[in-house]
C-alpha cells in the first residue's frame, strides 16, 4: 500500500505525458493517451500485403512476398513524430508498444502463424552503443510478444551506412546493398521469416536485408515497419 502512496507521489510531481499531446496520462495509459492512438494513420495493408504500393516499390528489389506498414508516414505528421521519440528521445519502450498494437491488431487478422521468426534490421555497433538500443529490435519485440513469434537477431550490419535522407533511390541502394551479413545462417534455410524496420522510403535498407537473407535459402520473407509514406 505503501508503495501505491508513493507512485501517486510521483504521478504528481513527475507526471507522464503523452509522447505526442504532452497531456498527462491517466494511470491505465502508456506512453500515448487514448484520444492520440484513436487517431494514428494506421494502414490498412494488413488487408492486402501482396498487393499495394509498397509491394509494388520493392518489386525488383527483394523477394518478399508481403510487404506491411503499421503507419501512413507524412512530414510533420503524427508518424514522423513519433519515430523522432523512438530514435531521439530515448524511447525504446514507445516503439516495444506500437509493436504491440500492431502485433495486436495482425493477430485479429489471423496472422498469429504467419512467421517463424522475426528478424529486425540491425545498427551497426558503433550507433547501437551511442544510442543504447536498436529501435527496430525494440518494435520487433512488441509485435513477437503479440503474435507469439520468436525473435531473432540473426543479422550484422558489417559498416556504418550514411543517413539515407536526401539521397535519391540509386544511392540509396548504393549506400546499403552491401553492409549487411547474417550470423547464423543455419536459422534461416526454410524458415518464414519477417524482416523489421521503424521506417521504408525507397526500400532499400530493407530489399539489402532480404537479399542476403536469400542467399541461405527461406522458405519466405515478409517486410514490415512501423511507418512508410507512398
């Protein structure tokens, strides 16, 4: 009882605010506040993850069967503000729920015993260290707890990639086709697997990922990440 007393205490002086609204948040709320998660640009890819425009942006790139996003992704918008928490405001937990929520939602769309494991796209040492956690593998770790999948981390990225902003489609691909290595590669030979990442614009991070993961013989691959824009 005593410590209820004292969490009240906190709740008073340090309130939780909402990641987005800044609102306090109500004791039953984390990190977002009901009226913001009612009104996240949530996809509807999960209706169709063969057949929509980021299926259509990865064709030629990567073989991957179905491509989904959890968020619509615009500038200034609710998504692109949250992705700046979870990469630059040390919000690792606000990634683990959203992966959560999406988990949640696949689930109910009877994706429960799609994949055999989750496999989030990795930083390269030097940028996990000064970060503290990899935000891919944050999300990945909510959408596995929700869809009882396991995760695995079976991939390096070999060398630090420049920022990929402002770089046009070509150079993208230029800038990461050849960073990534897979360290356990007898995990991957027939196994359906679903490959994470917070964020796809052109596509290339995660088509370089797919494409090494091929070399050891899936039985599927499947992208996912939390936000992307047309």
């Amino acid at each position: 009882m005593r410590f209820n007393y004292w969490q009240d205490f906190l709740s008073l002086v340090f309130p939780q605010t909402c990641c987005l609204c800044k609102r306090s948040l109500f004791p039953f709320e984390d990190q977002l506040c009901k009226i913001c998660i009612s009104r996240l640009p949530v996809t509807d890819y999960h209706l169709m993850p063969e057949n929509n425009d980021l299926k259509i942006k990865i064709m030629g790139l990567a073989p991957a069967e179905k491509v989904l996003a959890y968020l619509r992704f615009s500038k200034s918008g609710m998504s692109q503000k949250l992705l700046h928490q979870i990469k630059y405001k040390n919000k690792p937990a606000l990634a683990r729920l959203l992966g959560q929520m999406y988990g949640g939602l696949l689930k109910e769309h009877g994706y429960a015993e799609t994949w055999d494991l989750i496999v989030p796209v990795p930083l390269h040492g030097k940028k996990y260290r000064l970060r503290g956690y990899n935000q891919s593998e944050e999300l990945a770790k909510g959408l596995a707890s929700k869809l009882g999948v396991t995760l695995a981390n079976l991939m390096v990225r070999l060398v630090p990639t420049q920022t990929q902003t402002n770089k046009s489609r070509i150079e993208r691909w230029n800038n990461v086709s050849d960073v990534f290595d897979v360290i356990a590669p007898e995990q991957v030979k027939d196994k359906k697997i679903l490959v994470i990442d917070d964020v796809m614009t052109t596509g290339a991070t995660l088509a370089a990922c797919a494409q090494t993961l091929q070399a050891f013989q899936p039985k599927q691959i499947d992208l996912l990440v939390l936000a992307a824009g047309k």
